[in-house]
C-alpha cells in the first residue's frame, strides 16, 4: 500500500501533469484546426484558425504553473523568465501578422506589460515587508524587469520590430533557458543528482533543443516540426520530473 500523499506532493504532482496537458491540449488543437485549414509552416500560424483560443489559453495556463513550481535555487530564476517569456509566444503570434489582427495584438501586449509590472510590484511590496525572501526574488524579478522595461520600450519606439521578432525572440529565449533547466536538474549543485538513466534523459533533453533551436532560426521550412519538438521535450521533461518525484515528500525543485 503506497504512504499517504501530502497535499503539497498532490499540488506538486498536479501543477506537473497540467503543463503536459498544456501540450497535448495545443498539439490537439492544431490537429483538428489542421483538418480545416491545413498543414501552416508553424504553430503559430494557427494563431489565425479555430486553434487560437485553446493555443493561447495553454500557453498563459503554462506560464501560471511555472510560476507556480519555480521552487528554489537557481532552477527558480530560470522558470521564471520561462513564466515571464511564455505569454509573449501567445500574444506576439507571427512575424507577418494581418492588420486585422494588430488590435487584437496591441490588446495583448499593453495588458501584458501593465499586469507584469503589477505582478513585479507586488513582489517587490512583499520583499519589503519580509514576506519574501530577498534572495528569491531578486533574481527573477531582475528578469522580469528587464523584460518589461526592453519589451515597453520597444513597443513605444519601434512597433513594427516588435511585431517582427517578438515572437522568435521569446520563442527562442524560453526554450534556450528551459534547456539550462533540464541541465541544472541534471547536475545540480548543492543536492545529490537524480539516477544515472534520468541524467541521461535531462542532458539529451536539452541537447535536442540546442538542435531544434538551431534548425528554427536557419531552416525556414522546418519551423513547426522544429516547435512541434520543442514542445514535446518540454513535456517529456515534465513526465520524467514527474516519475523522478511522484513520492518526494519535498517534491519543489531543488
């Protein structure tokens, strides 16, 4: 008989197997979007079919959740940029977006930058009075900064590059630092590593989305096997995370 779970494994357990069904919720999306209007060159593009309330729905619940398991140590800093960076690949959808979609982006954008800065805040409000600890939040919160401060800037001086290469900037900086990520959990540095065979997933976890991430900025007719990828190492990490520490009684990253 397995011992009784804690409700923090049960909390730890769930918020894992939501950003999985994050996944599988945006692969199934753009399937059934795919029989009505095709195979489009990237995930994206699917910001313009049926698929776009489920693609951007998930990708916001994602970004919730891993705000929500940053955890502790250096692991923490990193998944939060992820969570800070996540809505953007939603809300900046392509680099070639049609004018009738532009309010819809403005929206998106202008409502981003004001609840990231109250999110920012309220830390910050919380640091100050001791209920946070300095250490924790000083590092992501220098991250969430900076995204605010450059994507605010950009988006008042030069809309138009936004619009261009917001998408593949947070694109490729969420996945680069999610592949820091698997590397951290692989050798971590104050606690014992996980068993041999699970270092070996996390390190080639990381090592295919170098790869991807390559084949994504110099091969243009690659990009949605290249997300379609990316995305699906993002879920492995999880389900192996999850088997890693379905009976850890401290089941936070370390």
């Amino acid at each position: 008989m397995s011992p009784p779970t804690t409700a923090l494994q049960r909390t730890y357990r769930y918020l894992r197997l939501t950003l999985v069904g994050a996944v599988v919720a945006i692969f199934t999306a753009v399937a059934v979007a795919a029989s009505d209007v095709g195979w489009l060159p990237s995930l994206s593009d699917y910001y313009y079919s049926p698929a776009r309330t489920t693609f951007t729905g998930a990708l916001f619940v994602a970004a919730a959740v891993l705000l929500a398991l940053s955890g502790r140590g250096p692991e923490r800093a990193l998944l939060d940029a992820c969570a800070v960076l996540a809505p953007l690949i939603a809300l900046i959808p392509t680099p070639h977006i049609p004018p009738a979609a532009l309010p819809d982006v403005a929206n998106g954008i202008t409502t981003y930058l004001v609840i990231t800065t109250l999110a920012l805040i309220v830390a910050v409000t919380l640091t100050l009075t001791g209920d946070m600890p300095v250490a924790g939040v000083a590092a992501s919160g220098s991250v969430a900064a900076l995204v605010i401060l450059t994507l605010g800037l950009a988006w008042m001086l030069a809309p138009h590059a936004v619009l261009t290469h917001g998408h593949v900037i947070a694109t490729v900086a969420f996945f680069a630092l999610f592949g820091a990520v698997a590397i951290l959990h692989a050798f971590p540095r104050t606690t014992a590593p996980p068993p041999r065979a699970l270092r070996v997933i996390y390190t080639g976890i990381a090592a295919l989305l170098g790869l991807v991430l390559v084949a994504y900025l110099t091969t243009s007719n690659v990009v949605l096997l290249a997300e379609s990828v990316a995305l699906a190492l993002f879920a492995v990490f999880w389900i192996v995370q999850s088997i890693e520490k379905w009976n850890d009684p401290d089941p936070s990253l370390r």
